[in-house]
C-alpha cells in the first residue's frame, strides 16, 4: 500500500503544476457521465495512468474520465479508481479543486475498498489518506515534500452545512432538513468543489454535506465509485457517518456499472441523526 501512497504524493505535485501552468480550457470531449471534459481534466487522468502504470501492486485503473477498465498487472491486488480532477471547473476561477482515489481488493464495491485518499489543490497541496488501521492522516505540502500534519477526527457535533444540489429541485422534506440546520446556527460552507467542501468539514470539526436525489438527479449526481464510496471511507474513519437517502452505508454500495452516482450524505454524529430523522429512516 506504501507505493500507492507514495505515488499519489508524487501525482499531487504533477497534478498542482499543470493546474499552476497549463491551459484552463475545455477539450473537445466529454466525460462518461456526459460532462465536458477540461484539458486539465485529461492531462490530469494522464499523469495518473503514467504514474501508477509500473507499479506492480495495481491490477487494473478505473477513471472517472475514461469508460471501461484499464488492466495493469495480471497479478496485481488492487483496482484504483479515481476522479482526476474533481470540480476542474473551478480551477478556472481560482477555487480549490481535488483528485480522490478509492482502493479495492476484488470486486469494486463498498465493502472492498480498502483505502482511500484525496488531494486538495488549493493555497497549498493537501493529502488525506486512510486505511482500516485508523483515523485519517492528514499532510501538507512544503516545498516538494508531504509533512504529516496529524490524525483526523470529526466532533460528535458541528458548525458547518455544506448543501449540495440545485435547491429548486430538492424535496420538501431535504429542504426543510437543510433550513433546519441553518435555524440551528449552522454556517453555509459550499464551493461546488467536493473534495475541499469535505476536506473543510473534516478539519473544521465537522457538521454535514449533502448531495440528495433530486428531480432531475434522482440518483443525485456523485460517482459511487470514484467520490462517493471513497469520500463514506473517510469520514467513518474520522468517526462520523456516511449514508444514503435510505438511511443505508454508503460502504455497503455495490454498483452495477462504474459510473454510477449515488444520493449521499457525509458528517457528524448529530447531522447524520437530524436527518435521518428529517428522511424517516431508521436512527
Ligand atoms: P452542484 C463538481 O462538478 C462536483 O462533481 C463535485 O465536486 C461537487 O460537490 C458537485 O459536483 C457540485 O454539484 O450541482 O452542487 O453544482
């Protein structure tokens, strides 16, 4: 696990130059979920692939940019499947942007991820890895190199309300959830970036984010495998709580195609319990 580690601290600094450096705009292509693709966006997913290529403990790559199954090493143990440059288009505007990686042994679903890590490119690079031997492990760049920061644990309750989707089309009862919240003294704290949006949340001492089902994504909009699952990872690591509209473990998904999305909720303790209680599922 040590090489994969190792390789996404190198990829961080490759990622945040092209960010630094490279032209922000837009390919002539799309995405498998139908959004544009950046240049950034295939650049990024390059410097990935190139990276992880000649290490002999990946099996296979999955990308949130490319359809199907990249096969690395027959005799490899783990599948990463990534989001190269999530919320790229944000770059654009001089906000924060990330790179997550999910982890798997054997079959890509929930249960089978057995690490997960994010990169935030912001005023400066920030790693998050974590495994099943703990909380999250938080570094920052300097000059080059990762400094380990510390362990990452959300409070029990937070401050911060991080609500995503486009409000018109939420239902009454998410609504009326997310109202709640801000009656309760919350602070809104949403970018349109999910890695710093949930990067903030676990640092901040927590609080919840949000990206329901809506009427026009009933399935929300988040890749299971790629954002979702990876990001559920974290946050029960961190001793907080990551479910679905239903109330189940979003590290009990199991995708029926790579792409899929998922509605999720990640936080705290108490925000976890305010809705589940505001969506009816079981405490
Ligand atoms: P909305 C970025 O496009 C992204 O995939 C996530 O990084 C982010 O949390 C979400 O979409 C934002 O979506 O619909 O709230 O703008």
């Amino acid at each position: 696990m040590q090489s994969i580690f190792d390789t996404i601290k190198k990829v961080a600094i490759k990622i945040d130059h092209a960010i630094k450096t490279e032209d922000l705009g837009y390919s002539d292509n799309e995405n498998p979920s139908g959004e544009d693709q950046l240049k950034l966006d295939v650049k990024s997913d390059y410097i990935i692939e190139q990276a992880f290529k000649d290490i002999s403990i990946v099996k296979a790559l999955v990308s949130e940019e490319k359809e199907g199954v990249l096969e690395l090493h027959d005799d490899g143990k783990y599948t990463i499947c990534y989001d190269p440059l999530d919320g790229s288009s944000l770059a654009e505007v001089n906000l924060s942007v990330g790179s997550i990686f999910g982890i798997y042994e054997g079959e890509l679903k929930g249960e089978n991820l057995v690490a997960s890590a994010y990169v935030v490119y912001g005023p400066r690079i920030e790693l998050m890895f974590a495994t099943k031997e703990g909380k999250p492990l938080h570094y920052r760049a300097n000059e080059g190199l990762f400094d380990f920061i510390g362990e990452v644990t959300l409070d029990e309750k937070g401050k911060l309300n991080a609500p995503g989707g486009t409000q018109q089309n939420w239902c009454d009862y998410h609504k009326t959830f997310v109202d709640d919240l801000f009656a309760e003294g919350y602070r809104l704290r949403y970018s349109g970036g999910m890695v710093p949006d949930l990067h903030q949340i676990l640092l901040k001492g927590g609080g919840i984010f949000s990206y329901p089902g809506t009427s026009d994504k009933p399935n929300g909009k988040l890749r299971q495998l790629f954002e979702v699952i990876p990001f559920a990872f974290m946050y029960e690591q961190a001793g907080g709580q990551a479910i679905n509209s239903k109330g189940m473990r979003l590290m009990e998904l199991v995708p029926a195609h790579p792409h899929d999305t998922s509605p999720c909720f990640f936080g705290s303790n108490y925000e976890i319990g305010k809705l589940k209680e505001a969506y009816g599922v079981k405490a």
